[in-house]
C-alpha cells in the first residue's frame, strides 16, 4: 500500500501532527494516569519519561503506522493513529489525558484521520477497524 506524507491535519479545535521529543513530559503525564493506562492495549503502569521517549522514538517511526498528537489550546492532549496498515486495511487507536474525555476530541480527531486515510494518505485503504474496553463507555458511541 503506498502512502501520502502527511505533517498535520487540522480540525476547528485540534491539530493532529507528529509526535516530538519535547512531547514526552505531555506523554508521560497523561500515559502515567492509571486510567489512561487501563484504556489502552499496551500502555505499562508505571509509565515515565523513558517509556514517552521510546514511543516516541521506536513506535511513532513505524513503517507500518501513522501515529499523531492530538493538541488542543496549544497542549498535547492525546494520541490517534493508524497502526497495523497492510493491504487493504488498518486498525485505528487512540488515548486521551483524562482532563478532555467527554469533550468529543477522540471524535474529532479519529474522524479528521479516517478522514485523511480515505482521501489519499493511505492509497488502496479500504477498511479502518478498531475496539474499545468495555467499560469505556464513551469509546462505545
């Protein structure tokens, strides 16, 4: 599947753009939430400054990924990517600082990368999927 590079999307409130070493205070701070962590598939408790740098640096450069930030008011607030890309199909993820859930952010920015996905980023994308926690309700609208 060939790619489009893509250095950021915007929405009216967010910016999606590539993860950044200085991102990892952010990073840490949200994935060191123990409900942030209990969320997400492979995010370890505790979660520090090491654990945001390797994200950054070995998970976020993965050929078969486009992972972004997601900043809201200038602050990254979040992550949302599409992971496993092969063929014809992804899988979309995401994880947010739990100060924003409930705001519709995920939303927001999974829409703008679907988006994305299916206008040219990924050519020959034909299926996004994704799943979420039971018990996180707000991931089942």
């Amino acid at each position: 599947m060939a790619t489009t590079a893509v250095s950021s999307i915007t929405t009216p409130r967010l910016l999606l753009r590539p993860f950044a070493r200085s991102d990892t205070a952010a990073i840490a701070s949200h994935c060191g939430d123990l409900r942030v962590a209990r969320m997400c598939r492979v995010v370890p408790h505790p979660y520090g400054i090491a654990e945001a740098e390797f994200f950054v640096d070995q998970v976020c450069s993965r050929a078969d990924g486009r992972i972004y930030a997601i900043v809201l008011g200038g602050h990254v607030v979040g992550c949302v990517g599409l992971e496993s890309i092969s063929g014809e199909s992804a899988t979309l993820g995401y994880w947010l600082g739990a100060e924003t859930w409930g705001l519709g952010v995920a939303t927001e920015a999974a829409g703008a990368l679907i988006d994305h996905a299916f206008g040219g980023l990924l050519d020959g994308l034909e299926r996004i999927e994704s799943g979420y926690w039971s018990e996180n309700v707000g991931s089942a609208k």
